[in-house]
C-alpha cells in the first residue's frame, strides 16, 4: 500500500521531533506541549504560559482535559522550570483527537518561530 501524501510528510517529520524532544532538558528552555490546549485559567499554570498557537480552529482552551493534565505533569516533573517556559500548541479537538497535518503544522511553526529559533 502506497503512503499518502500526508504519511509520507508525517513520516519525513519523525526525525525532526526526536530532535525537539531530547532530554535531560535545560531549566531556562521552552517546553512545548502539543496536545488538546490548555486551560490557562488553572491555578497551577498560572505564569507559566508563554504562549498558546491554535491549529484546531476551536480556540486555545482545552475542552478536553488531557493538554491540562499534560501541562500540569510537566510542571510536576520539572519543578525547577521558571515561569514562562511553556508553549502550548493546540494540535487536538475537543475530542481528543489531532490530524499529522495540524501536528506538522505545528512543528513547522515551532521550528520557524522566533520562539523555536531562539532554542538553538
């Protein structure tokens, strides 16, 4: 079975997420969360949004529930974080569910982003 067009993209972007996500992870770099938004009304997040990109159309507030959760578990694994370091990229629905277009979208926005330039 031939790919399509937007798995063979898909495909050709692994690489390039691999290198976004290497760990141990620098305290004073971005942390991007690419998930269903997030809730930047939670207590817990306070100040520690630098940003919210929407690729879903709904707006950047999550209306599920798991890019929350994502955020407040990297929040939780990092502590020494300073605020500000995350970058949310709505990439899901409400139903929790993303396309590999709204992801590359979204890695291509971080890579050309002034955010994602001033990483490296």
């Amino acid at each position: 079975m031939v790919p399509s067009a937007s798995e063979a993209r898909f495909d050709a972007t692994w690489p390039m997420i691999w290198e976004l996500t290497e760990f141990p992870h620098d305290p004073n770099e971005i942390i991007a969360i690419l998930d269903t938004g997030v809730l930047t009304s939670h207590p817990l997040l306070r100040g520690c949004i630098r940003e919210v990109v929407d690729f879903t159309g709904e707006g950047g507030e999550d209306r599920n529930g798991h890019g929350t959760f994502a955020a407040l578990v990297a929040r939780t694994a990092m502590p020494g974080i300073p605020l500000g370091r995350f970058l949310i990229l709505k990439v899901a629905g409400a139903d929790g569910r993303g396309t590999q277009d709204n992801l590359i979208r979204a890695l291509g926005w971080m890579r050309s982003s002034t955010v994602g330039a001033r990483r490296g």
